[in-house]
C-alpha cells in the first residue's frame, strides 16, 4: 500500500469514524425526539381540559367519592450526539441544551401517563400531584451504563360526584 | 372565579436554538481556543529554550543516556568510524557549542535520533542499511541540524507541556479526544519545518565535506521503494522519503549544488560479537 492511503486511513479511522458515528446518533436520535414530541402533543390535546392539580386541599364544593393512587414512569435514554456536545459544554460551562429536551420529554410523558392512566380507570381529576426523578446510571461518557433520565409523576385520583 | 384551562403557547423548557448549531459553535470555538492555548505554548517552550544556553544544557545532560536504548560495548570498532565521520562533519559547523557524542542502539530498526548535550544515537539497524559514507554523512548531518536549531531540546519541552495540557482537560473523554486531534495537526506542522531545516544544514554539511551532494538522499531513494519492517521506526518519526527527495533536490538546485562526484564507500571494521 502507498504511504498516503495508509495516511488516508489512518485520518479516516481517527476522525471519520466518531463523525459517522455521531451524525448517525444525531439523525436518529433528532427523528425519535421529534416523533416524541408529536406524540405528547396530540395526547396532551386530547387530555385539555382534564384536572390535575397540586393542590392539596380541594375546591369545598367536590364530593369526592373514591381516592387512590396513580402513577406514571418514563426513562429516556440520552443519545451519543446529545453526550458529546455536553461534554465539550462541560469545559466552560453554561446551559446544557442538548439535555433541556430530555427533561422536558421525560416530565410531560410521567405526567401524561399518570393522568392517562386514572382517566382510564374512569377517575375525574387528579391533585397532589408530585414530580421526582432518579438518577438510574452514570452519565459520564465512560461506556458504564446507559445514561438517561427517569421521571416519576404520582398524584391523588379522584372519582367526584359532584362538584 | 371559574378556571378556564388553555392550551400553553409555547414551551419554555426547551432551548429554540438547533442542537447544530449549538454543536458547531463549541466545537469551532473550543478549537480555535485549544489552538490559539496550543500555539501560546509552543512559543513559550521556544521562550525558554533561552533560558538554556548549549553550556548549561551540555551540564545538565553531561554523560547523559536515554534509559528506553540498548548501546552496543564502548570497544565496538563501529563506533570508531561514526564518530570519525561526526568529527569530519561537525569541523564545518565551527560555531557549535556540543561536544558532540554518538552511541549505537542495538536495534535492528533503522533510526537515528538527537538527543539533548549532544548525542547522537544511530541504530545497528540503519548501519546495515546505509550503502555509502555519504548517504550516511547525511543522516548525521541531519541530526546535528536538529543541534543547531535546538529542537531536541524543544521536543522535550514541548512533549512536558502537552502533558499537563492533557492533563488538564482529561476531565471529559470527548475534549481531550478534541485536543489531541489538533495537538496533532499542530505539531505535524511544526515538525515537518523542524525538519525541513534540518534537512538543508544536513545538506549543507554534505556538500563542504564532499563539494557535492551525490547520494546524500540515496538512501531514502531505497526506503521508498522498499518500505515498512526494519524501517518503520525511522518513517514514524521523519517525514515521508518522496517529499523529502523532492525537496532536496529542489535545495541543491537552488543552491547550486553538484549531484555528481565520487561517492565514499562504505567499510566497516568487522564486530567482534558478530557471529
């Protein structure tokens, strides 16, 4: 082989490869966060309107006439793309925007789900509702675990009978 | 007051920007920030290299020997002839302050290295490969241009600052990975100037020895045509034999100087350890 295709290589191992590999994450990570999104949206539409609250104390005019628990978990993994731009963001500091819509996603789905699930048990309304989120693995970039963030939506479901 | 829900407009928990762009401005800055870090020390070691005059570093590096070589026995008759040939060569280089050493590494790898208080390590290797004492004078001769324009010493430095540039930024994976790229594209750069230079005072050298250049380069002439095994160490840390050629014979034209004369053969008194 001439020395330059073993140059060529060598610069196409060192930095094509992690390129390929990032835009690879970037295009397919983008395509399923945008099809989240979608589909959080088009469920919160359908959800308008439906009361969740956290309020611990009701409204004095509901009869309440059945309470329980519901809850609603998500974890969503963060991708190879959203990792790297992190860890370069990581060197001076500021606001993590690839990590911003994982959050977002993570919360809106947990809340979605809790609420899908007591208004599928014919509930009326849901209050107390409390947020909290658990780191499940180590998000540094060292190959240990998949990285990603869990958010668990809990909240008082109530069957009315009047209000 | 009744509660009327609506829709929320927009959500405020999401940067609008697009994750490209955010992407691209941190690589494209953190870079050109790395670079600029990068080229700041680079100059500081050059800064330094003042700081030690060739007495204070012959001092220092005084009957010194790089732990990672295996030389040959100081009664070889092959170090002989290499340090008759070094004393020849370095007559025409009047103003250097080295006294100038050589050592035989006992490797089959054909190299020869520069290192600081004036040695020179050639390896068994290259001694078996090289076919005339002016291929050969050449080689040496390249080496003490690195002497002269001190870049042994500068190496040394500036592998000890990029140390603990790394070592400061080997907090993330990714930015050190970022860092070393351009580390590489960097000294890649400078290295292949430092040894251009070297390059010409080795010719220059050559040519008051011999009054020509007549098969000073014949040996990468070889290396290009038969390539890797034995000669891998050498391509890895000199530039590759075409350009080099190229840009030889390109010097000597300009300076006008005789590609054609007698060339010294080579004879080596026999190694007694030789079998």
């Amino acid at each position: 082989m001439e020395p330059g295709t073993v140059q060529n290589l060598n610069l196409l191992l060192q930095f094509g490869l992690p390129l390929a590999l990032i835009l690879f994450a970037y295009f397919i990570g983008s395509m399923l966060e945008k099809r989240h999104f979608r589909s959080i949206g088009a469920r919160e539409d359908a959800l308008h309107g439906f009361p969740v609250t956290t309020f611990r104390n009701l409204p004095q005019n509901w009869q309440v006439g059945q309470a329980e628990l519901v809850t609603g978990n998500v974890v969503v993994s963060l991708d190879y793309f959203k990792r790297i731009i992190a860890g370069l963001r990581g060197l001076i500091g500021g606001r993590v925007k690839t990590y911003e819509p994982l959050l977002d996603r993570a919360r809106r789905e947990a809340v979605l789900r809790m609420v899908e699930s007591a208004k599928s048990r014919g509930f009326d309304a849901v209050v107390n509702v409390r947020l909290d989120t658990s780191r499940l693995a180590n998000s540094r970039g060292n190959g240990e675990g998949t990285a990603g963030v869990e958010m668990l939506a809990f909240g008082t479901a109530l069957k009315l009978d009047g209000r | 007051m009744k509660f009327i829900p609506r829709k929320a407009r927009n959500d405020v928990n999401v940067s609008p920007e697009h994750p490209l762009v955010e992407a691209t401005t941190l690589v494209v800055g953190l870079g050109l920030i790395f670079a600029v870090i990068l080229v700041a020390l680079l100059f500081l070691v050059d800064l330094l290299l003042w700081f030690v005059p060739p007495e204070k570093e012959i001092r220092m590096f005084d009957a010194w020997l790089p732990e990672d070589i295996a030389t040959v026995a100081v009664d070889d008759p092959r170090l002989e002839t290499l340090e008759a040939l070094l004393a020849r060569l370095s007559r025409h280089w009047p103003d250097a302050k080295y006294p100038f050493r050589v050592e035989i590494d006992d490797s089959p790898q054909a190299n020869a290295m520069a290192y600081p208080g004036g040695l020179i390590v050639v390896t068994a290797g290259l001694i078996e490969q090289t076919q005339s004492e002016n291929e050969l004078s050449f080689i040496l001769g390249h080496e003490l241009g690195h002497f002269h324009n001190r870049d042994h010493l500068r190496g040394l430095g500036r592998g000890a600052l990029l140390l603990i540039l790394f070592t400061a930024i080997s907090s993330s994976d990714n930015s050190a990975a970022l860092g070393s790229s351009i580390a590489n594209l960097t000294l890649s750069g400078f290295s292949r100037s430092q040894e251009a230079k070297a390059d010409r005072f080795g010719l220059a050298l050559v040519h008051a020895e011999y009054g020509h250049v007549a098969d000073a380069w014949r040996f990468f002439s070889r290396i290009n045509n038969a390539r890797g095994g034995l000669l891998q160490s050498y391509l890895a840390t000199h530039p590759p034999p075409k350009d080099r050629i190229d840009r030889l014979a390109g010097y000597a034209r300009e300076q006008g100087w005789s590609s054609d004369g007698s060339v010294t053969p080579l004879d080596w008194p026999q190694d007694p350890s030789a079998p």
